[in-house]
C-alpha cells in the first residue's frame, strides 16, 4: 500500500483590513481541524488586491493570529509575488478558448441582468461581450479599454461534463457528494487587464501549489466552490476536500464585515479581552 499523505489545511485572509471574529472563528476552526485530522496548518496571505491590501495589515494579521496561540508552516505564501504563476494558468484557459475579453461596466452588466443574480446576489453577466466580432474586440483592446477576462462557462462545462466535490460535516467530519451548479454564476471572471488573476483562479492555484487537501472557510463561499471545481478540472489540479462552517453574525443577523466596520480582534484586545475569552465566546476550544 502507498504512503498516507499528512493532511494539508489553510488559513487564506485578505489583508484589506484589521481581522475581526468572523476571521477569528475562521481561523480557529481550521486550526483545531488541522488538529483533529493529525495535519498541518498552513498560512497564506490573499493580496492580489494591490490597491486595498496594505503591509500594515499583512503584519496585523500575523500579530492576531500569534495573539489567538495559532502556529502554522513557513512559509508564508504570499499571493501577490506569484503573479505569474496565476498569468500562466489563465493563459492555459485562453489557449483552450475558453476566455474571452469584456468591457462592460457594473452599471451595464446591472441594467441588462434586470432581475437575475448570480448565488452572491450580484447582478448575472448575460454574456453581452462574448458575442463581440473579433474585428471589434481587437479594436476595442487596442484603445486601451479596461476588461475582464470572463470564462465561457457553456464551453467550460462541455469540457468538464457534470461536476461535484466532497462536503465535509463540520461536526462529525463525514464527507458526502455535492452536485456542482457553476452554471449559476454565469461567465465568471477570471482575471482583469491590471490584475492578472481573480480570487476563483489564484485560489485554486495556491492550493494546488501547496497541496492543500482540506479547504475549511465560511458557509459564504460555498457556492463558489462549483467554480474552483471548473477550474480545477480545466487545469488538471487536484480536488480537495471541503468543509464549510457557519457565519459568526452581528446583532442584526448580517455575517461580520470588514466594510460594515466590525470591531477588530487589535481593538478587542487592545480593550483588554483575553484570547481565551475569544475562543470561549465563539464556541471553541483552548490548544
């Protein structure tokens, strides 16, 4: 019989901000199921948003997670110094005809999806760009247009066929298969004309790069998981197993958002809350 791999779980925070409980949760969870599965714990920093991510908070984020008794691998990876990683992956997709360049703004994907909305309850892309002549689109990129890249999912999926992953119960750890729906988001994108890479496409990158195989993260993304699956068969990369864990709320039922001003883990503990006091109040163990 071959070797059993060691398991391989992630924390993946953006720094755009200062951590609150929500990532705190988040963070603990995967780190206690690290512990259950006898894995290891890895951590990696998601700043391909170069003009809201900043150094300040990368640190942050390493002095709360130190502060909640969290250790994990070195090293860190961070996703901005592995941009062309994430270029040659989408030039694999383009080489399969699979990509296509759009120009439409928000206002306009808005006004021709009417009613439609994608699982985040964002306006549905009708595909308005893939039907472009090739004379056209070559001129509009030569002007310098700013574009997305967007996947032609009905052509990805006749590639794929029918998808599904492995959903783990976040309690008794027993997996089940799910039926993958990509076909829900539409044209997704993939990458832009100044970023060469999206969250779905950097994602399933990473994890491959650092064999990842258990993804843990927020119910919130759930969905999103029937992209990585595209992508991850597109691309020839492994399927981890997924786990994905309920949403810490705030008093008005909303998941906690950096944006909506969640009080931060650095206030809480500058306000003299303990991290013990954090694991008790979400609900989790202490290492």
């Amino acid at each position: 019989m071959g070797e059993v791999s060691q398991p391989i779980l992630r924390f993946a925070p953006s720094p755009n901000g200062y951590l609150h409980l929500g990532h705190a949760y988040s963070a603990l969870f995967t780190a206690e199921m690290a512990q259950k599965l006898g894995g290891k714990l890895l951590l990696r920093i998601e700043d391909i948003d170069t003009a809201r991510c900043r150094p300040e908070f990368s640190r942050a984020i390493l002095e709360d997670l130190s502060w909640l008794g969290l250790e994990w691998e070195e090293p860190v990876r961070i996703q901005s110094r592995h941009f062309d990683e994430y270029r040659t992956a989408a030039k694999r997709l383009d080489s399969m005809r699979l990509l296509y360049p759009c120009f439409c703004t928000r206002t306009e994907i808005a006004a021709a999806a009417g009613e439609k909305t994608d699982p985040d309850g964002a306006p549905l892309y009708g595909g308005t760009c893939r039907h472009l002549s090739p004379v056209t689109r070559a001129r509009r990129l030569e002007s310098g247009e700013p574009f997305a890249l967007r996947l032609d999912m009905s052509k990805a999926l006749a590639v794929t066929g029918p998808l599904d992953w492995r959903e783990m119960d976040p309690k008794t750890l027993e997996p089940k298969t799910v039926p993958a729906h990509p076909e829900r988001w539409g044209d997704t994108i993939i990458a832009r004309k100044d970023t060469p890479t999206s969250y779905h496409l950097s994602v399933v990158t990473d994890d491959a790069v650092q064999k990842v195989t258990h993804v843990t993260r927020g119910r919130d993304l759930y969905e999103a998981t029937a992209i990585h699956r595209v992508l991850q068969t597109l691309l020839g990369l492994p399927a981890p197993l997924y786990c994905h864990h309920h949403l810490i709320l705030d008093a008005e039922q909303k998941k906690l958002a950096k944006s909506e001003g969640a009080k931060s883990l650095l206030a809480l503990r500058e306000g003299g809350v303990s991290a013990a006091e954090i694991r008790r109040l979400l609900g989790l163990s202490a290492p």
